[in-house]
C-alpha cells in the first residue's frame, strides 16, 4: 500500500518488526539516522499496549529513540489505537495513556510531529458502529486501514515541517 500511495515520490525503506516494542528499536533509529534520510515515520506504541510496558518506561524508550533521529529533518511518530483488542481484553485506557506519552515525548523533539491513527480509527468506528473498524484481527489494520495509513503517511511526508492529522 505504502508504494502504491508513495508513487516513485519517494525512496522507501520499510524496517517493520513484528511484535517489536518500542525500546527494541532504539539501536535501529540510530541506524536509520547514520543513513541520512530526510523523513522518518515511528509507528510504534502498539506492542507495549498489548504486553503492559509500563508507561515510564514507553516514554523513556520512545524518548531515547527519537533523540537517535535528532539529525532527521522530519519525524512523524504515529498515535497507537485506542480500540485495540488482545486475547478478548479490550485496552483503551492502556492505549489512552500510552498515546498520552507519546504526545507529550513527541512535543519535546523539535523535529517530530504527530500523526494521529487514534482519532482516524476512532472515526471509523464512529461511522461504521464497530470500534473495531480497519482493523483484522482487534490490533492490525486491514486492507481499508493500511490504505488509509498510508494516506496518512503520503501526507505527512509531503507536508514536512507543517502540521498534518490523518483525515
């Protein structure tokens, strides 16, 4: 979906690791920034709602990783869903608070700038009367959702340095 939205725009590098939490990426922003890209997108947050990190630690991790992108002109670090959904646990005040520490880390980085996945989910639920909308399986998005992140991404991306919010 991302190069289909992306178009030839862009050069992209996707260092996706499933069920990463966000302190397991740290050393891999500090590699993304030795490399020099213009733009980075951090969506990351997910995996520490669903295991329990503690939130002192959530903001610690994603504090060090985005000081590893300090050199990034542009770094948009993606809000986690609220309606998550693990093993029957529905976890919207873990996810709450957990996106409450990544606006308050992301305002401290000069150079990051939120995209906000929560309130595009949250809408969707809204419109569709299902808190699970764009999502397959209560935690990833489904093809409707990757679509509509990826949207997300395209903007943000092309909006570096001016505030963009996921439609």
């Amino acid at each position: 979906h991302l190069a289909d939205v992306l178009g030839e725009d862009y050069e992209l590098t996707v260092d996706g690791v499933f069920g990463a939490r966000t302190g397991d990426r740290i050393d891999s922003a500090a590699a993304f920034a030795a490399a020099h890209p213009d733009q980075v997108v951090v969506n990351l947050g997910t995996n520490d709602v669903v295991v329990g990190t503690p939130l002192d630690q959530v903001r610690e991790d994603l504090d060090r990783l985005l000081g590893q992108l300090d050199s990034v002109e542009c770094v948009h670090v993606v809000t986690v869903g609220e309606n998550l959904v693990s093993d029957g646990l529905s976890l919207p005040r873990a996810g709450r608070a957990v996106n409450e520490q990544i606006a308050e880390v992301t305002a401290q980085h000069p150079n990051a700038e939120l995209l906000h996945w929560d309130r595009v989910q949250n809408a969707a639920g809204l419109r569709r009367d299902d808190p699970q909308a764009l999502l397959f399986d209560g935690i990833h998005p489904d093809g409707d959702g990757l679509m509509v992140l990826a949207e997300g991404y395209a903007g943000a991306l092309g909006d570096c340095g001016r505030p963009w919010y996921l439609p």
